[in-house]
C-alpha cells in the first residue's frame, strides 16, 4: 500500500499531461498561425501593386543608352577607339522603344485515333 501514497508518480502524471496540453494547444494553434501568415503575406503582395498575369500581359518599354567614343591615331597610324572617356570626344545616344503582349495560349490536344483488334 505505500506505492499508492507515493507523490513522485502523481508529479509525473501531472508533467505529462501538463506536456500533453501544451502539445496540443500548439497544433491545433498551427492552423490559425498559418492562416495568419498567409494573409499577411496577400496583404503585402497586394500593397505591391498587380501581379503578373502568364496568360495576358502587355507593357511597354523604353531603353535609352549614351556612350562618349574617342578614336587616337598615333604616329605609325594605327587607330585606337577608347569608350567612356571622359571630355572630348564623340557622344551618342540611343533610344529604344517597344510594345511586347502576350497572349493566352493552349496546347492542342493531340488526335484521337482508334484501333480496332485485327478480324480473323
């Protein structure tokens, strides 16, 4: 009969199922914290602006390019052209413009062809 009065397996007990509780608050937490997440990660995507669409962009764009050239003949008269140099020399400036759109497309399904067993 001392076994039953002994508090050290009562303490135990009372560990584990403190354990067990705090164990399963965390899971069940788990969804909650995961929802939680997304929406905050939505709510930061949508402060980005739109979003890429595969299936239906369009944009424009526009690319501007300078660049100095400087062209040195030395005395045997092989010349050099050095670019970026910076004062002198001829400065030139490209622009480029463009419209790309991109439309949604499907894969064609392949034809279905039908086999018959050979007749006897």
């Amino acid at each position: 009969m001392r076994w039953l009065s002994s508090k050290k397996g009562q303490n135990t007990l009372e560990y584990a199922l403190l354990i067990a509780t705090v164990v399963g608050a965390v899971v069940g937490m788990q969804i909650y914290a995961k929802r939680g997440v997304e929406g905050k990660l939505k709510s930061a995507t949508d402060d980005i602006g739109a979003q890429f669409d595969p299936l239906n962009t369009a944009y424009s764009w526009t690319n501007t390019q300078e660049s100095t050239t400087k062209t040195v003949t030395n005395a045997s008269g092989v010349s050099n052209t050095y670019m970026g140099v910076p004062g002198g020399g001829v400065q030139e400036t490209t622009t480029r413009s463009g419209y790309e759109s991109v439309s949604p497309w499907r894969v064609q399904p392949e034809p279905q062809t039908e086999t018959k067993p050979p007749q006897k």
